[in-house]
C-alpha cells in the first residue's frame, strides 16, 4: 500500500508557514513530513497539491474552516519536493479601475516586456524577524539567536499562547528590534547614503542587544507553560539540556527550514543586485558585462551552477549585444559555485564587507551551517498564456472557485465564491487578467508592472 496521501489544500487568506502549521496539528503530523511543491501567495484563494504520511488522514475533516480546506485526492509512493511543479496558473481581478486607464496598453506592454523577477515579499516570511534575516543569522554564525527567533515564531503563531503578559512583553521587544533591524538594513545597502558605515555599526549593535534580551527571556522562562509545534519541540528540548551547544539545537530543526532561511537571504541579495543592474544601465539593452543565458526550455527561470557550464555566456563585444534580447540578462543567486558578472562584482563586494567586513570572494560558504551551492536567474520574465476581459460592472464576482473541478468532490463552493467586504468606487471598471507564470516567479510582482505601482 502506498505510503502517502496526496491531497489538495485550499487556502484563503492565511500563509504558507502558518496554513503548514495547522495541519500539523490537526493530523497530528509533524511539518516536516508535510510535502508540497511551492508555497503559495498568502493574499488569495490559492490551491496546491500537498502530500501527508497515509496514516494521519484520519483526522482530515477536522481541518475545514473559512481559512483551510482539505481534500483527499489519491494515495501515491512518494512525497512532493520542492520544485516538482512546472508552474502555476492565476486568475487575478483589478478592481476599481479608472475608466479612463488604457489598459490595453498596460496589458500589451505587461505581455511584450514583461515584469522584473523580484523574488516577492512571501518568500521573506511574516514573522517579525523575516525569513533572510534569520538566514543572515546564520551566516554571521549567530546561531544562538537564530535558534531564539526559531523557538519564539513557533510559540507567538499558537493563539493558546498569547495569553501569557511575558510573551507580549518579547514579542513587543521583537517588533521594536524589527523594525529597527530593517531599517538599518535598508540603509546599509543603499550605497547614495553617506551614512552607511556608521549605520553598518548600528547593525551590529542591534543584533547584539536582541540576543541579549532573548538570552534574558530564555533563562527565566518556564517552557512547560507553552504550547511549541511538533517540529521544534525536539530541538528545544536538545537545549535546554544542552544551552551550550546551540549548533546542535538547530540541526534538530527540519534541513528544510534551515535552507529555506539561506534561499530567502540568497533572494534578498538578489533583489538588491537586479535594481542595482537596473539603476545602472537606464536602458532594456543587453551591456558588456552582463550574463545571459540562451535557454530552448522556456519555463526555466533558475539554472543551476551545473547547469550554467555550457549555458552562461558572458557579454564581452558590442557584437555580442545584438545576439540577447534582454530577458536573456541572468542575475546570481550567490553560492560557492556561483561566478559575478563585472558589472556587479563592485557593489556585492560592498554589500558583503558592510554585511560580514570581507569581500564577496574571501567568503566561504562551505564553512556554515547551512548554504545552497547558487544559481541565475532571469532578470525579467515574460508571462504565457496571457488574456484580460474588462467588466463594467465592478461589484460582480468575476471568479468561481470551483473546488468540486479539482477535487472531484460535490464539496460546494458558496462560501469561497462570495465577494467580501470591498470599497468600491463609483465610475470605475473592474479588469480579470489570466496568464500561467513558470515556478519560482511571483505573481505579486508581475501585477506592480500592470498596476504601475514603483
């Protein structure tokens, strides 16, 4: 009998981690055995294949409510990875919509031209420390609090929890560090500031002062009283019998969350050397010193280090430049592996100096708890598959949720297909747009481009 379960998850309006994290407790499975693909946008309906150890579907009603739906699809051999997805498929309503907008236009240029390939706000997590951060953390070997911010995003995401005054009192703490963290952060990459390196100080400064307050709270609080997932229990019970061996605390921690805190720094470092390529070169022409990359697979937006031996060009000719087109232009995902364009090499050998006081290249990532080897990734995508419809009528709901199609299932849909509560203002259209984005491009970022947003 096949040792898995695939089912379909339905989510609305709630994200990845915390949708995984109420399964987990419901089936009574750990997270880590919870398989999926990709993670979905936290505002929306979405639907996705997951896979679940076969033996705990039997608490699988027990899972329907207004944010999370599950239903049984099939029972297969193995369990989804992530990445085993060719990509995904959206069907997004503007509304509010000036009559006067040339949307045809906006429309023609979104399908032409495309979008940037920003990684979107999702994959940098909700928690008060977002998801890079903590994988900077760990870069800088500041395991400890890294274990801290790990242990605390499980114990403030339980509502149970949130009864406890000692628990506001950090999670304040958090907030207020937070803040001050991204800020400074911002700051620090931003290389038109004069005030960088006295910000670089700051940086530092902050980071020690939160593991200072969390070493405090960590020493006097009485874990029993909490409710912690599955998923960490394991690991906070490995320190608080072993406080001094903090790098073993986190490898009871799933690999996955571990990677998933370096790929979020990896896209985080991203985003800044694409808007760095961008500012540079006021232009959407191929220059001398950028990477390209000629693919016959058309819904491939990463490549691999491998994979980039016979595939990466660099750009050294102005006859060369006529060869690209410029969505052919490849951004690094830094890794061991990975080589710098010169057009960038400057400016990441600034961002890690303020980041780890070392240039780019005396980094070594082998010597870390957790790194990925890297990849490239297209600068801009074009979208597939592309129509829009524009409606008069702004108040209609344009989209029917039709789980029964997915599903197989007579499960009715009503509840799922009901317009919410929305201003709607009077004189305006309503447009529904439909294209199909390959894996690892994000919706929330191509719609900037059609809703002109900076």
């Amino acid at each position: 009998m096949p040792g898995y379960a695939k089912l379909v998850l339905m989510k609305k309006n709630i994200d990845h981690s915390r949708a995984l994290s109420i399964v987990s407790r419901v089936l009574g499975v750990s997270s880590k055995f919870i398989g999926f693909a990709g993670i979905k946008d936290k505002r929306g309906i979405t639907y996705q294949f997951i896979t679940v150890p076969r033996k705990s579907i039997l608490g699988l009603n027990k899972t329907n409510s207004s944010q999370i739906f599950l239903e049984y699809y099939e029972a297969c051999e193995k369990e989804l990875r992530i990445g085993e997805l060719k990509g995904n498929n959206f069907n997004i309503i503007i509304r509010n919509v000036a009559k006067n907008s040339d949307v045809d236009k906006l429309i023609n240029s979104f399908s032409t031209k495309g979008f940037i390939n920003y990684f979107g706000s999702q994959r940098f997590g909700s928690f008060s420390i977002k998801s890079h951060l903590i994988g900077y953390l760990l870069l800088l070997k500041k395991y400890k609090l890294a274990f801290f911010l790990n242990i605390l995003a499980s114990i403030l995401i339980n509502k149970y929890n949130q009864k406890f005054d000692e628990l506001k009192s950090v999670d304040e703490c958090i907030k207020k560090f937070a803040h001050d963290i991204d800020f400074v952060v911002e700051r620090v990459m931003d290389f038109s500031s004069n005030d960088s390196d006295t910000l670089n100080e700051t940086l530092f400064e902050l980071i020690e002062q939160l593991e200072q307050k969390l070493d405090e709270f960590f020493s006097k609080s009485n874990f029993k009283n909490y409710t912690v997932e599955a998923t960490y229990q394991k690991a906070l019970k490995f320190y608080l019998t072993n406080p001094n061996n903090v790098q073993g605390a986190l490898q009871h921690l799933p690999a996955k969350l571990l990677t998933l805190y370096y790929h979020a720094f990896q896209s985080f470092i991203w985003n800044y050397l694409a808007s760095y390529r961008l500012k540079k070169f006021d232009n959407n022409i191929v220059q001398i010193g950028d990477f390209v990359i000629q693919s016959k697979d058309d819904l491939q937006v990463e490549f691999s280090a491998e994979q980039s031996i016979e595939l990466l060009t660099e750009v050294v000719s102005e006859h060369q430049i006529k060869l690209f087109s410029f969505d052919k232009i490849v951004i690094p995902l830094i890794g061991p592996n990975i080589k710098i364009s010169s057009n960038l090499l400057e400016y990441l050998n600034k961002i890690f100096n303020r980041l780890f006081r070392m240039n780019y290249n005396e980094f070594s990532f082998a010597s870390y708890l957790v790194f990925s080897l890297g990849s490239y990734r297209y600068l801009t995508l074009i979208p597939r598959n592309i129509t829009y419809e524009i409606y008069d009528n702004v108040r209609l709901p344009l989209i029917s949720y039709d789980f029964q199609k997915i599903c197989k299932t007579d499960y009715s849909t009503d509840n799922y297909s009901t317009l919410e509560c929305f201003t709607f203002l009077e004189n305006t259209s309503a447009v529904k747009v439909c294209c199909d984005l390959p894996k690892g491009s994000y919706m929330t970022c191509a719609l900037r481009e059609i809703m002109i947003i900076d």
